[in-house]
C-alpha cells in the first residue's frame, strides 16, 4: 500500500500520524502491514540558512538536472542530504534519502526519528516504518511516482554499497535509466554562499575559543590527553550553543595528542598524562550544523630541544608559504608540488604523511568530503572565488629519532577576489606555543 500524494505539509501542522488509511491500533496484523506514514509533528523548526539559501542550492540542483535530462534525484548521503535539505541523519544501522524533483523534495526517514527530519528540512518528509526489509526502496519508489514519471534518475554512485544499488534501483524499475550525480553535487558544494562563510567564519571562531581553554588548561598542570579534549569540546559546545540557540548541539569534538600519539593527525586521545618534553598536537573540531571547521596546532610542554625546533621551522617555512600560494587561478595541484620543494631542500620529503588541504563545508570525520578540492598532487581544480580550503601542511619523524613526533598547523582560508582571507586567529609557531612545564 501506498499514501496517496499530498501537498507538503505546512509550517505548522496537527501532531498526528497519517498512514496508508490503517489505524494501528485496531489489528496487530494490519499495523505489521504498514509500510509508510507521514508524522508533521509540531512546527517547521528555524533553519540554519535562508529561504533564499535553500531555494538557490537547490535551483543550482535543478539546472543539472535538466541539462541531463533527468526527472529525479534521489540523495543518499549524509552530506548531500545536508547541504540540499538541512537535515543531517543519524545512520545507525537504518538509511535515509532525499528525492528532488523540478518541483518537489521530499526527505526520506526511518520512523525512529519521528517528526523531527519534519521539522528541521525544506519540505516535505516521508517516514519508513521498521517492520519490512524493503520498505526503504519503496519509500524512495513512492516519493519519486508521486511527483514524477521516472524515465531517467539521478543517484550517488560512489556513496552506495552493491546491495542498496541493487535494491534501489529494483524498486524504481528496470525501464528507467540510473546517472551518477555525485560529481556535479559536490562541484556545486565547493563554492560557498555568503551564508555558507558566516557559519564557516563562526566555526573558526570557536575553534579558537576551544584552543584558549585547553592552552589555559594545560598552563595550569599537566593533565591527561582526554581530559584537555573535554575541557576543549565543553568550552567549544558552550559557544555554539550562545551563537546558534536554535541549533543541535552534535558532533563538536578534539583531538588532543602528546608525545607518540601526534605521529597521525586523525588519533584519538588516550589516558597519556602530558610530560615535560613532550611534543603536543592541538586539533579543535566545532561542527555548528553539520558544518565541519578544525584549529590544529604543534605545541610542546617544556624546554623546546634543537632537533624539534629544526623540524618545526621546517614545517612553519612550508605552512607560511602555503598561505600565501592560496588565491584565485591557483592550480591545487600546483601547489602541492611547490611546498614538496621546500620539504625535499631540507631532506623531509619522506616525512609527509598527507595532502596540503582541502575543501570546507558539510562534512566529519564519518561522512562528507570534497574531493575535487584538496591540495594534492593529483588535483588540477583552479581556486576560484568564495572557496574555502585549509592549509595544513604535516610531517611525522619517528619514535626513537631525535625530534620524535608529529607537527601540524592548519589554518582556513577564505579565497577572494585578489586573494585569500585567514579565519583562523589562533597564535602559531614556536614563539606562542611552547608551554613552559
């Protein structure tokens, strides 16, 4: 059974189930049989972005769509589903979509979440229920006939597994023709709206506060790596929550890292008490709605000996010249290949462990990434204007060597018009981050 096609709900609607016509609870058997339901509970919640945001997003959405002459979309991932509809899913085990028409976009949920993928997107919202393993296919099926007449669909190739291709395609029908949307949704992603940089602006600005009140913290006495995250997430949550009263509080996390835990730039922090001599790597991560900024930063507890100071100003040479090789017409690829020269003068080449930088907007440490825009070799994407990348250059000397450890810095920036605005204001190098023990 399917419900018959309504008009999206309004902004305010009662707080009632509407089904395929069956009461639950009336018969155990006809309830099992339910396969969707709408729940408008309450009120459409206020949006991270703009009506005109939202509608512009979604207009660029559109035009790719009728340039490839396609009825539908149907989104899959957390970050499309994001950026296009402002709802941020929380996977657990359950699977989640968008479907875009050129008139229409409709979220689809799993019914755990109740009225709240409703209340906090654009749009209509069609809810899944539990009880039957293809009822996620069928909610998409339904949304798209609803709105259209599938001959040719959009959907996000390198985000779905063999099996929910299977599935979703199957469902949809064998007449109809499948096209990969993903590399024209992430290219329209990596150029941000004026609305986009303020929440990105804001997000640099609390990761600063996060680093002050771990840097407080650690001036006070040497503390455990997980208790300086705390300290760091609680400071960082705390602004959040000041700056976006409307908002989820969700994600904002740090990873502080000492001693051999700063060899990779992804560690978790452990149970390490900081000690006297120890390299530290500060790395500050808010996520105000699903929009991902960092604050990363070499640190050292003590007196700074010359084997770590060498590789450090190494890595501080690489970093300042980093920022100032981001401006528009600049090649990605370029400029990852400039900053190798400095390494490779200073014999460090081999201690590289990854790119130079990369895109901001919707995107974590378990979802998101745009990968036509990080500062690598490989990449050839021309910066242009309203991109925002960071430049995070790192190497990693090994335990046991003189210098021993991992060294990072990592600032955001803004491209321009003429060239480059810098977010970050938190100090950098040896001359602000050496903690005396």
């Amino acid at each position: 059974m399917s419900p018959t096609r309504t008009a999206p709900a309004p902004a305010s609607a009662p707080s009632s189930f509407t089904s395929t016509g069956i009461d639950p609870r009336i018969d155990s058997t006809d309830f099992l049989n339910e396969r969707l339901r709408t729940f408008y509970n309450g009120s459409k919640q206020p949006l991270t972005f703009s009506k005109d945001e939202m509608a512009r997003r979604l207009n660029a959405l559109r035009d790719v769509m009728e340039s490839r002459g396609l009825d539908a979309v149907v989104l899959t991932s957390p970050h499309n589903i994001k950026y296009y509809s402002d709802f941020l899913y929380t996977h657990f085990g359950r699977f989640y979509a968008m479907v875009v028409t050129p008139e229409d976009c409709c979220t689809i949920s799993a019914g755990i979440d109740a009225g709240m993928p409703w209340r906090r997107s654009v749009g209509d919202n069609l809810i899944y229920t539990d009880w039957g393993r293809n009822n996620y296919p069928h909610a998409i099926n339904t949304a798209i006939r609803q709105r259209v007449t599938p001959r040719r669909v959009g959907l996000e190739f390198d985000g779905l597994s063999a099996h929910l291709y299977s599935a979703i395609t199957t469902t949809i029908g064998p007449s109809v023709e499948f096209v990969d949307i993903a590399p024209a949704a992430m290219t329209l992603r990596m150029v941000k709206s004026d609305e986009e940089i303020a929440v990105i602006t804001d997000g640099a600005n609390v990761a600063d506060i996060g680093g002050e009140a771990i840097r407080a913290a650690l001036e006070e006495r040497p503390r455990a790596e997980y208790e300086l995250a705390r300290i760091g997430t609680d400071a960082m949550v705390e602004e959040i929550a000041r700056r976006y009263p409307d908002s989820e509080i969700r994600d904002t996390w740090v990873w502080f890292q000492s001693g051999i835990n700063t060899d990779g730039a992804h560690n978790w922090p452990t149970t390490r008490m900081v000690q006297d001599g120890d390299i530290l790597s500060l790395n500050c991560f808010p996520m105000i709605s699903g929009y991902y900024t960092a604050l990363e930063r070499t640190m050292f507890y003590g007196t700074v000996d010359d084997d770590t100071r060498r590789y450090w100003d190494v890595n501080m040479e690489v970093y300042y010249r980093g920022l100032e090789l981001i401006r528009p017409g600049a090649v990605c690829g370029d400029i990852a290949k400039e900053l190798n020269l400095i390494y490779a003068k200073h014999g460090m080449l081999g201690l590289r462990t990854f790119g130079y930088g990369h895109s901001f907007g919707v995107l974590s440490h378990y979802y998101g990434r745009e990968g036509g825009l990080e500062l690598r070799e490989d990449i050839d994407t021309v910066l242009e204007p309203n991109m925002v990348v960071s430049m995070e250059p790192m190497i990693a000397v090994p335990d046991g060597q003189p210098g021993a450890g991992g060294y990072r810095e990592h600032d955001i920036l803004v491209v321009t018009e003429d060239g480059a605005r810098n977010i970050t204001g938190f100090p950098v190098g040896p001359e602000h981050n050496v903690i005396p023990s």
